[in-house]
C-alpha cells in the first residue's frame, strides 16, 4: 500500500489524537513519510476531536484526510458522520458499545467492536481507543506488532512509562477479537 | 514533532535568548514549549502582558545585541506592527512568527493566507521591508528559523517566518541539523553597556531633519537591494515542459503538488512554482518556471494576494488566473485540479 489515509473521530477525552499519534510513530518507526493533524479549536472533554493521519512511501501533500482509507469512530456523531466519506474498498472500525452502526455502503468493510465494554472488563480505563488500533492492526496488517509496541513506548512520555503495559495489553485485546 | 513546537526547538537551536509572547490560538503550543525550554538553554522566556510589551520588550533585547523573537497569528501581528516598524527604523534584527489564522479582524482561527500583503507590503507605518520566510513543512520551519536569524544579523533587518495553523498544528518528522551559527561583530552598534570605554551607542528611530531621515531611508534600501540579489529562493516543481503553472506558497503549495500530480497522471503538463522567500520574492525563478507556460494559476488561502507579485514578476506577459478559499477553508487537491481542467480546457 503506497499511501494510506486514516482518520480517527470521536468525543474529546476518548484519546483520538492518541491513537493518531500512536499510528503516526508506527510511520515514523518504519521509516515512512507521515504526517499528524489534529482538528483543533474550541474542543474539550466532552466536544467533538478527530486527527488525520497520512502514512505513505511518498512525501505527503495535503496532510487534512477528507475521503479516508480508514476511519476509526468512537461516538455516534463521528460515525453518522464521516461513513459516507469512506473511499470505497475501505475499512471502518467503531466502538459497538457506544454506537449503533446503520449505513447503507456495500462497498467498505466495517468492523464493530465493543471496545469501551472490553475496556472496563479488563480494568483498562479509556483504553478503548488503544483496542480499536489493536483491532486495525489486525484487520489491515498496516503495521507490524513490533512496530506498534516500539510506538507506544515512544508516545507514552516518561513520567507515565507505567502505563505502557497497559497499552501493550489494550492492543492485545483489539486484536483478539 | 509539532509544527510550532518545531520553530521553538530551532530557534533555541539558532542561539535565541529571549522570546517574548503573548498567547494566541493557533501558535500557543511555540510559546509553551519556549516557557518549559527556554530557561534550561540558558535564556529567557517572559510572557508579557500584550502583544505590544512583548514586540516592545523584542526591540529592547535586539538593542543589545542578543538574538530575540517573538511569536503570534494575526490579530496579534496587527497589534505588533508599531513595534516592528519601529524594530525596521532602528535597524535592528529580530525575528518574527505568524502562524497565520483566518480574517480579518478577530477571524477565525482556522488556517489562512490572508496576512501575504501585510507580511510582504505593510507591517507598520514608514518605507521598510522584512525578510519574509514561507515554510511548507515542518522540516522547513525548522530550516528557515536558522535562515531569518542568520540573515536578520547580517542585513540587520527583522525576519518573518509566515507559516499557518494548519503548519503550526501538524506533526511530520524532523531532523534538527547541525547547526553553526555565525557570530557577526555588532560591536559598532549594541547598545551593550559602554563602561566608560567607548562613546555610547543609541538606538532610535527618530530623525528630525528631512535630510537625515532621508539618508537613513536610503541607506536601508541600498541593503535591500543586495537583499534582493542574493536572498531568494524557490522550488520549481515539474517546470521544465509545463504549459500551466501553478503558483503556491506554504501549506497551500502541499495541496497543490498533489493536485499536479493528479493532472499529469491525466497527461495535463501542469507545474508548480513555489516561493520559500515571499521577501525577495523570486522574480527571476518564477520567469525561469513559466517559460513554457501558456497560462499561471495562483492558488492562496486567501481572496488574491500573492497574485499581485506573480503578475509584476512576469510584467503580466501571460494570463494569470486565481483561485482561493478563505476564511479557514483549506482547499482540496479535487477542487484544484478541476481548476487546472478547466484552464486548460480539458472536460
């Protein structure tokens, strides 16, 4: 895959520009070309974030994802909102505990999970988004494992180094099931 | 790396001992990284308490020799334009940040272009230039901050780096090179303390008699002039057989390699001219660019700016087309290349 482009959407606090910039080191790790755009604004817990992420073997032009390869969904709006912007042979990824998925397109793969469930069953507060990475990385074999551990470990800043189990384990998760 | 974190990194880089700012959506995060980095570098960080004290507070370290920056998106540049021109009239360098938002007025604070005449043609009152840097990666950010130091000592002129939200927010990779930075002697002008062994040296702008103002005026222009030799710089992209040039600067120019791309995978023979100087601007590769071209087509975030310069480059000898959005909207690579369709007359 020459070029992919990700967006990631849902409620401010869910981790959406985490996760972006989870898969922007993955990039970053195998020595591609990425970039990381945040929308940004008056957005805070609670409001609307999504980021764009642009992986590619070329130098990236316009880094703001408007017809997504990938999209992952983490609230209702999101969904409704951006599943009709999917190019076509595309994958979406949402969190089936906090969406009902309706959507009319035979031409994308789409794969629910319980994430937000997943993550309070296993005592993995806001870890939701890290599962639904787990998950993509599993369905679309983006990156390899190794490359997403070496990722996490970079994004998670030092003084919070003990939750990079955490994060390892949430992947583990997203892509089990 | 973040875009605004990235100018702050370089600079520091650069030798930059004090940056003064105040905050201001979308170039916050520059000063945030200033406040946490600035004091280990050895320097200074002081959040002052407008726009104004801090472009003021800016003149008064560049007075004394020290390399000094500020930062801010447009209102906040509109409201330091007295103290830049004042910076111009002293003959002092320094460098300036606007990470550029929507207009006018308080705006918005998506990405815009719509600072290009102030930034290249007004920033304050009186007969002055500054150099004008336009990224359009955050790699680029990184190199030109080195640059408008450099450059800002060596002309003592203030430098401006004009990049946008959408720069300033993104996160690419980044190299931060090795970086030599030149020590130009500024003993015959810094207002450094005399210690009763010298004569004092002032700094003003001031100049009563028509003829002494006049002569300063002058003076400055003559440096301009060896600034517009030797300064410019541009990328030419896919030039050499185009029969349509496009003509981009900053994040605008992204979207429109994209869009050229796209129009040479449908035999369309498009080209883009990019400035990385906005001031010079780079007459004589913007000519070199569009020797083939029948038509130019400018593309901004903004109703038509750089245009302007575009048509005085070439002295209007071929037809120069626009194309725009503003206000914050970013345009697609989609919506240029049906531009570029229909200038060319393909359907």
């Amino acid at each position: 895959m020459a070029s992919t482009d990700i967006l990631l959407a849902g409620f401010g606090g869910q981790g959406v520009l985490f996760a972006g910039k989870i898969l922007a080191y993955c990039g970053l790790m195998d020595n591609r070309e990425l970039s990381w755009l945040p929308s940004y604004g008056p957005e805070m817990r609670g409001g609307t974030a999504n980021c764009s992420v642009c992986i590619s073997d070329e130098p990236i032009g316009s880094p703001l994802v408007l017809t997504p390869d990938i999209l992952i969904a983490m609230n209702q709006p999101s969904f409704d909102k951006f599943i009709s912007d999917v190019k076509t042979g595309g994958k979406v990824f949402y969190d089936s505990t906090l969406i009902e998925a309706e959507y009319d397109r035979t031409d994308i793969e789409v794969f629910g999970i319980p994430s937000s469930q997943l993550a309070d069953d296993n005592q993995l507060k806001g870890g939701s988004n890290i599962i639904l990475l787990g998950k993509l990385i599993k369905e679309t074999g983006l990156f390899g494992l190794e490359t997403v551990q070496k990722a996490i470990e970079k994004v998670v800043p030092p003084s919070k180094a003990k939750l990079i189990p955490n994060n390892l384990k949430a992947i583990e998760i997203g892509m089990n099931n | 790396m973040k875009g605004n974190e990235a100018l702050a990194e370089a600079a520091i880089r650069a030798g930059c001992k004090c940056f003064f700012g105040y905050p201001i959506t979308p170039q916050t995060e520059l000063a945030a990284y200033m406040a946490k980095r600035m004091h280990k570098a050895g320097g200074v960080f002081l959040q002052a308490e407008s726009e104004i004290a801090a472009i003021n507070m800016v003149l008064g370290a560049a007075s004394t020799g020290v390399r000094a920056m500020t930062s801010s998106s447009s209102p906040g540049i509109s409201l330091k334009s007295e103290g830049i021109s004042y910076i111009a009239g002293s003959d002092l360098p320094a460098v300036i940040i606007n990470v550029q938002r929507g207009g006018p007025g308080l705006g918005g604070i998506q990405p815009s272009q719509a600072d290009y005449w102030q930034a290249t043609k007004s920033l304050g009152h009186g007969d002055f230039q500054l150099l004008v840097y336009a990224p359009a990666s955050v790699q680029e950010m990184v190199d030109m901050v080195v640059t408008a130091f450099d450059r800002a000592d060596k002309y003592r002129m203030p430098a401006m780096i004009l990049a946008d939200g959408l720069l300033g927010q993104m996160m690419e990779p980044v190299s931060f090179p090795e970086i030599n930075v030149n020590a130009y002697d500024k003993s015959s002008w810094a207002a450094d303390g005399h210690k009763n062994k010298r004569e004092h040296h002032i700094i003003n702008s001031l100049y009563l008699k028509p003829d002494e103002l006049q002569k300063s005026v002058y003076d400055r222009y003559k440096r301009y002039e060896i600034v517009k030799e030797n300064e410019t710089d541009a990328e030419l992209y896919l030039t050499e057989d185009c029969d349509i040039l496009l003509c981009a600067y900053g994040a605008t120019a992204r979207v429109v390699k994209s869009a050229v791309n796209s129009a040479r995978e449908i035999g369309i023979k498009a080209g883009m001219f990019r400035p990385k100087t906005l001031y010079p601007f780079p007459v004589k590769e913007l000519n070199k660019a569009c020797e083939t071209a029948e038509k130019l087509l400018c593309v901004e975030m903004s109703m038509g700016q750089m245009i302007d310069d575009v048509k005085l480059a070439i002295n209007c000898s071929k037809p120069v087309e626009f194309f725009g959005r503003t206000g914050g909207v970013i345009p697609t690579p989609a919506e240029i290349l049906g531009e570029i369709k229909r200038i060319g007359g393909v359907k």
